[in-house]
C-alpha cells in the first residue's frame, strides 16, 4: 500500500516498503536479467573464454537438466541440515536466552560478551569441530547450530528487555503470574525482535552449512561446488552455486512470510 | 501579501488511487491578515498550504500572490511544521541560518550574510532563546525547539508565513503561551500569516478570521470573522465575547450542541 | 532517564533478586569469564582428566604467550586483506547506495537483485573466485570486498529514503536545488546509518576475510587454524580464535566509538 503525504509525495517507510513490493514486478529487473544473461552468453563468444573458466549459460543448464537428482538429492542434505541446525540452535538460544532474562547477574554479565562474541567470525571454528566431532553430519549441524545459537539468544534477550514497561505493568496490576506475564506478554512483544533473528537467523544457518560443507567435503551443496572445481567443472560448479543461491531465495521466502503471518500486526503499512 | 485562491483544485493520483484532496477553494486574504484554517483531519489542509506555496501544483484553479500567479515555489515564504524539523547535528543558530544558505546557493540573497546573522540574533532574542544559541536541538524542549523552528522561518523576512498546526504536539499550558509568543512577534512584524489548526479557541485567540474547511475533498464551507480587539490578552480567553467566537465556529463545523456529529473520516 | 522511566523500569523488571549498580555492569562480564575459565582450569585438576577436545586453560595461556607473535603476525596479514577490502567493498557500496536510492531506473533494474544477492549465502561463490583468481591475495580481496559490499549498499540506501521529508519541503520551497538538499540535508541524516552499514560491513569482511584462509589455506591466521586442526591441536586453535576474536571486538567498538562521535547527535 502506498501511503502519501498531504503533498503527495510517498512517505519514506512507504515508499521503502513499497519497492520490496515492486520488486518482482519491475520491468526493470526482467530486463536487466535478461541482459546478465545475455552478455554472459556474447562475453563468453567473443572473448573466448576457455569453458574452464566461464562457461556458457547453455552447458550450465545442460548440467542442472542432465543430472537433476544429484542437485535435488544434495540439495535436501543441505536443507535438512540447515533446519536441524537451526532447530537445534534456535531453541536453545531461545530457551536460554529466557533463563539470562530472569537473572540479573548472568543478564549484566553475559551481555557484553555475546555482544562482543557476535563479531566473531563463526567460520573460524569450522576446523575446530572438525576435530570435536570429525567429518559428517555432526559438524556441519552443529556450526549451524552454534551460530544460530547466539544470533537467536541475542535477539530474544533483546526483544525481551524492550518490552514496554506499561504492558507488564498491566499485568500485574490483573495479578498476573510472571510465567503467564512471560507467555502472554513478554513474549509475544518480543516477536519482532525474535522474528528478525529468526529472518537472518535461517539465512544465517544456510550459509554456515554450505560452509561447512564446502570445507568437510563429504555431501551437501557446498561440497557439490567445491568437487566441482577439483574436477575442474565449472558448468557444474555454477550450477550447484544456482541451486544454492535458489534455496537462499526460497528460504528468505519462507522466513519473511513466517514473520508476516506471526507479527501481522507490527506492519503498519501493510 | 495579498493572496487569493481561485478555484482550487487537488487530485493526487496513483495506479491503486485516485484522491480529491481539495475542491473548488477560493478564498482572498488580505496583506497582514491573520487567517487560520480549521478543519477535520484529513480535510487537504496541509495540501491548501503547499498549494499555496507553490510546492505543489494545482490540478484546477489558481494561487494568486500579490496578484501574481504561482508557477512553483518562491522563496519569500516562510514555512512551519508541526514537527520542529530542525537539522539535528546543527546548532540552534546554524538552523535558524539554514534558508540563508539555501537562498545564497541559488544567488538568491538580498542583503549580506552578517546582515542574516544579525538579524539571527535578533529572532533568538525576541524568542528567549538567545542563551541557546549554541546548543543543539536534542538538548532542547519541543516548545522550545518549535521556536527555533519559527525563528528559521522568519529569518528571510518572508511576507507570507505558513504555519501548519505549530502547536499541535504540545500541552495545553505550552501551547496557550506559544500562542501568546506567536502574537507578539508577529505583532513585531506584521507579516500575513495563514495558519491551520484543529484547535479551535487556539484559532479564536490569534485570528482575524477562521476559514472552516469541509471533510475530504476539502471546501471552503464558510468564515467566521474574529470580532476581539487587538493587542489579544491572555484574558480574553475567558470573556463572553470569545466564547461566542468559539461557539459561531463550532456551529460552523458542525459540532454545535444540536447538530449531527459528523462521520468519522478514515484518514490516510 | 527521568525518575518516571527509572520507577517504571523497576517494576517491569522480573520480579526476582538484587537491584543493579553502575559498577556492576562492568565487573559482572569478567566475574563471569573469570569463573568460567577458573572453574574449568579446576576441574581438569581435580580430575587429572585432559580431553584434547577442550583443553585447560592454563594449556591455551601457554600458546598464548609463546606463540603470541606468530600469532599476531599472522593476523596481521588477515588484517591487511580485511582491510583493503573493508575499504574497496565500502565506496563502491557507498557509491551505489547513492546511485541506487537517487537514480529510480537503476534501483528498479538493480535493487532486486542486490537484495537476492543479499540473501544469498555470498561464501559459496568462493571456489569460483579461487577458479578464477587462485589461492592468493587476489581472490581474497574479492572475497572480502564483495561481503563489505552489501550491507554498505543496504544501509545507504535506507539512510537516505529516510530524510525528512518536511526538510525537503523546506529547502524546495526557497527554491533549493538537488544537490543542495542532498549535500546538507540528505548526507548529514544518512549518516549514522552508512557508518552503521560500514560498521557491518567491517564485521562481514572480518567472517571473509577468516573464512577465505580457511578455505584454501594459504596466509594469515585463517590458514593457521586450518593447520592446527590437521594435528588436532586444539590448544591453538583455541588461542588463535581468541586472537581473532580479541582483534575483531577492538575493530568493531572502535568503529563503534567513531560512529558515536561523528554522529553525535543521534
């Protein structure tokens, strides 16, 4: 929905939740895709490139079309990683994220040092669950799980202490338990706050999977790209990078119409 | 500055809309008048303003100043909102400067710059904010940053003050005396001054004639003209006479004790 | 705070334990840390139990100080390609930010797929920047520029959809140009979020700048760790990642700190 000012111009959060609306709809982008991937095809013809390195869009297809189900099959490794990943380390973070709340002294201290523990690099620690939990499965979850872990325990402590003091206030003024003030207050105002990291949070896992995929190289998407390149075949290589970038899209998808559909009522716009 | 709308007209248009703000407005106003315009929310008020000022542009009719028409905006008219709109990481006197600067980027000055800071000063002073004069917006009140607010649009000694609901964010004790703020230094200054508000003894108080806009698509529905004596005293707000003038506007409106209360306009 | 937000923060806390100083805001983190470490350097004692999956602190400290050089050098090196691609990524996310929010045919043909791209996890096109530029600086300066990239574009761009829009009028209405409007008014607003967009972006080349070490190892500390994990010796992966850690926490609030100050009327 547009909204607009007295003088007719669009007000800004409109108009910037008016784009994200516009965005599969403009003529503009059809175009421009359309153009990428036309010039990839003249660029890779006139320059010549050796199929090495940039092949033409048409054996990048061949590759999807040829053998679809190895791209499906390590696609639903990838994906099912993702979510136990993220399951795992969603819960817990939320879970713990509630026990920091109610103590004053882990809240004060633990804090800062997630604060100053989100800008770590999670990758860094790839090769030390190598060693933990040795090549498979485990690994690849349970990066997943550790970043997410922390975005998600981040995110509901924050959304928890900015719940507006009045909201409680009302509800102990109903003599309210604070397990119900917790479920039926607290909680649902920390929704947006959560939704986020629940928004980043999935693209977040799926990152941190394909990395970890890419570096244990057993199954999976990233290992997918990175055989590829062993192999030297850079039309699969592109392919598996498609079928990730697809999934990414799909998932951010999925996210946004969760967090639409949980907090309908934070939108004002829509 | 005298100003006559002839024949407004508004239509803003997008592809899910189609939106009549205002329609058929015409009205005159004389040089150093004092008009309010009152009316419900979302009856194209804040629309009038900018058409008068030349920011937007009529879909119908004409905006006459000083019996020129109005083509786009002129640079002689001062403009407030009902938010302070200050420019945070400036000080309360480089705000005040700000349309110096814009007027000096386009050549646009007639006189020096030491004469607008001069002239700067003066405002603060006449505002009581003249220990402020460093300070930076955040450190202010709202009435106070609202008088900053007015300052800026009196620095370029525009004929023509616009002033879209000022007052409308503040208390009532505030408000009642930016009023009496206002009318002093407009009384310094005596410029014309068309002023919209909701409130309707804030528009008794400062006008000498209240315009009482229809709902949406706005109109001109019809005039009260303010009969108190200048200077306007804070007493005055409890004399017969100004009560009276409340009362013909309220009827005016329609909200008179044995009218009809008018719908709910759903705004925007 | 007025005493009506403090009243009101006091009886919205969960009603349960201590009132809190000031002081204890900065005792409280590192009495915690320090009960950690000590109670786990504790327990191997007491235990006589040493894992090689969590080694006693008292084993990390060891690296710490004898390996701290290496460990810092290393690091360095990092640094060096964090940094230029901190710095490439950051102007041409500024430069397209401004392009893309100001030109409307640009942002309607490149904004889309920015925001795909955005969503996109950027790490799996790391093999085919090494296909094409090999295992050397090269490739890690695409690799770190391109995740700079899109937070700077992204908050560019929201920083300056934000302006004011009653501003605007107000210039417009004494007949002020564009650029005037976008030199004094729209760059001023916009700038708490590009610092904060630079501010990620910092961060997101720190994660690529670790993370392309790590995939073809080759310099820095990145490729460190990787080695490490080869012979299990978790001792130092541990210290290095503290050193990774120990550097990217001073980047950020040091960033943080400058952003605080430029923009000290937010």
């Amino acid at each position: 929905m547009v909204l607009k000012n007295a003088a007719g111009e669009q007000l800004p959060s409109s108009r910037l939740t008016n784009i994200r609306h516009r965005l599969w709809n403009s003529k503009e982008l059809l175009l421009t895709l359309t153009a990428i991937v036309l010039a990839w095809i003249v660029v890779v013809d006139v320059r010549n490139f050796h199929p090495i390195v940039l092949p033409p869009p048409s054996s990048v297809a061949d590759a999807l079309i040829e053998n679809p189900g190895s791209y499906a099959s390590a696609g639903f490794i990838t994906f099912y990683e993702m979510l136990l990943g993220f399951a795992a380390g969603g819960t817990l973070g939320f879970v713990s994220a509630i026990g920091i709340f109610y103590s004053p002294f882990l809240r004060r201290s633990l804090y800062p040092l997630l604060l100053g523990f989100r800008i770590v690099p999670k990758v860094a620690f790839v090769p030390l669950f190598l060693v933990w939990f040795g090549i498979g499965v485990g690994v690849k979850v349970a990066l997943a799980a550790f970043a997410i872990f922390f975005l998600v325990l981040v995110q509901t402590l924050l959304g928890l202490t900015g719940v507006e003091p009045e909201l409680v206030e009302l509800g102990r003024s109903l003599k309210m338990r604070e397990f119900d003030i917790l479920r039926r207050i607290r909680l649902p105002a920390a929704l947006p706050a959560i939704m986020v990291g629940v928004k980043l949070g999935i693209t977040y896992a799926l990152t941190n999977v394909v990395v970890a995929e890419m570096v244990v190289a057993t199954n999976g998407l990233g290992f997918l790209v990175v055989e590829a390149r062993s192999l030297v075949k850079t039309d699969e290589m592109i392919a598996a990078i498609f079928v990730v970038a697809f999934i990414g899209l799909v998932i951010y998808g999925i996210g946004t119409a969760i967090e639409r559909r949980v907090i309908f009522w934070y939108f004002e716009n829509s | 500055m005298g100003i006559k709308l002839d024949g407004l007209r508004k239509v803003f248009q997008t592809s899910d809309l189609t939106v009549e703000a205002v329609r058929d407005v015409s009205a005159e106003i004389q040089d150093h008048e004092f008009v309010s315009i009152i009316g419900p929310s979302g009856c194209g008020k804040s629309t009038l303003l900018r058409l008068v000022s030349g920011l937007l542009p009529p879909t119908e009719g004409t905006v006459y100043l000083d019996d020129v028409p109005v083509v786009g905006p002129a640079g002689n008219i001062g403009f407030v909102f009902q938010s302070p709109t200050l420019l945070k990481w400036r000080t309360v006197f480089k705000n005040v400067m700000f349309p110096y600067e814009v007027l000096a980027s386009q050549k646009n000055v007639s006189a020096s710059k030491a004469d607008f800071e001069t002239r700067a000063h003066e405002l603060l002073k006449m505002a009581g904010l003249d220990e402020f004069t460093d300070a930076y917006p955040k450190q202010l009140s709202g009435g106070m940053q609202q008088r900053v607010s007015i300052c800026r649009a009196l620095i370029h000694d525009p004929e023509l003050l616009l002033m879209d609901e000022p007052f409308g964010a503040l208390d009532e004790f505030t408000r009642e005396f930016m009023n009496e703020e206002l009318l002093r230094i407009w009384g310094e200054t005596k410029k014309t001054v068309i002023f919209v508000t909701h409130h309707i003894p804030e528009a008794v108080f400062l006008s000498d004639r209240i315009l009482v806009m229809s709902r949406r698509p706005g109109t001109i529905l019809g005039e009260v003209v303010v009969d108190l004596p200048r200077p306007r005293l804070p007493e005055m707000r409890e004399t017969v006479e100004f009560l009276e003038q409340v009362v013909a506007t309220r009827h005016l409106i329609g909200l008179g004790a044995g009218d009809v209360p008018p719908e709910e306009v759903p705004t925007l | 705070m007025t005493a009506t937000d403090v009243a009101q923060a006091e009886s919205a806390a969960p009603q349960i334990g201590e009132k809190s100083g000031r002081i204890r805001r900065f005792t409280d983190p590192l009495l915690f840390a320090a009960i950690l470490v000590f109670g786990w350097q504790v327990a191997i004692w007491v235990t006589g139990f040493h894992p090689v999956v969590l080694p006693p602190p008292s084993r990390v400290f060891d690296i710490l100080s004898n390996q701290g050089d290496f460990l810092v050098d290393n690091m360095l090196t990092t640094l060096w390609t964090i940094g230029w691609g901190f710095l490439i990524g950051g102007v041409f996310g500024l430069v397209s930010g401004i392009l893309i929010n100001y030109i409307p045919p640009v942002r309607r043909a490149i904004y889309p797929i920015l925001v795909a791209l955005y969503v996109i996890p950027k790490a799996v096109f790391i093999p085919l920047f090494i296909l094409w530029w090999g295992a050397g600086l090269q490739y890690k300066l695409w690799v770190t520029s391109l995740l700079a990239f899109f937070p700077v574009t992204e908050n560019t761009i929201t920083g300056l959809q934000g302006v004011d829009r009653e501003m605007v009028e107000l210039t417009q209405s004494l007949q002020g140009s564009q650029f005037f409007t976008f030199r004094k008014i729209s760059l001023p607003f916009a700038m708490p979020f590009v610092l904060a967009g630079l501010r990620i972006g910092l961060t997101e080349a720190f994660i690529g700048g670790v993370l392309s070490e790590i995939i073809v190892p080759s310099t820095g500390i990145g490729s460190r760790i990787v080695e490490a994990a080869a012979f299990s010796n978790t001792e130092f992966i541990i210290a290095a990642i503290m050193v990774v850690a120990a550097f990217g926490v001073v980047a950020y609030f040091g960033f943080l700190w400058l952003e605080r100050k430029i923009t000290f009327w937010y």
